[in-house]
C-alpha cells in the first residue's frame, strides 16, 4: 500500500484517501534502515577516498574470523595482518591478490 507523506508528519493518507494513523515502531525501523544505509555509504565512501589517496585500510574480521585483523590495500590487495606492541604491522599471509 503507497501512502503519501504530507508536511505534517501525523497527516498521511493511504491509495485511498483515507487517513492513515503512523506507527511508532515502523517509522523508528523505517529512520533506522535509512540512518544504516547513510552510514554505509559515507564508510564506502571514506574508505574508497583513502585508497585513492594511497593508504592502506585496515578492518577487523567477522564471524569465524573476527579475531582476526586484515589490511586492504589501495592495489586491491587483502592481507591478514597481526599488529605488535611496538604498533609495528606484521603480514600473517595474503588473502586476496
């Protein structure tokens, strides 16, 4: 069902006309889906900028391996990386060429 969305948030009408009263919860998940898919691309974007500039990213891993850190570099390069005391960046091996 399409509903339009008029200046005053708490006036919305449906296909029909008729009023449509707005729901809390789907209008925080509806601000929240928005708010995380803005965020993603200001961090895509962020990162494509220091690759352009020739820095390295480094991220850390998910899932199985979320102990783990890896370094992409701006060739397109993936390597899992182990960082030292001293801040000294170590190559454990390349993950993607």
């Amino acid at each position: 069902m399409a509903q339009t969305v008029h200046a005053n948030e708490t006036d919305r009408t449906d296909d029909n006309g008729s009023v449509v009263t707005p729901s809390p919860i789907a209008d925080f998940s509806a601000w929240a889906t928005l708010a995380e898919q803005l965020v993603q691309a200001q961090v895509r974007k962020e990162i494509a900028g220091q690759l352009a500039a020739g820095h390295p990213v480094y991220y850390g891993g998910t899932g199985a391996d979320s102990q783990k850190v890896f370094e992409l570099r701006p060739d397109g390069k993936v390597f899992e990386v182990r960082v030292l005391e001293d801040g000294t960046i170590e190559e454990i091996r390349q993950v993607v060429e």
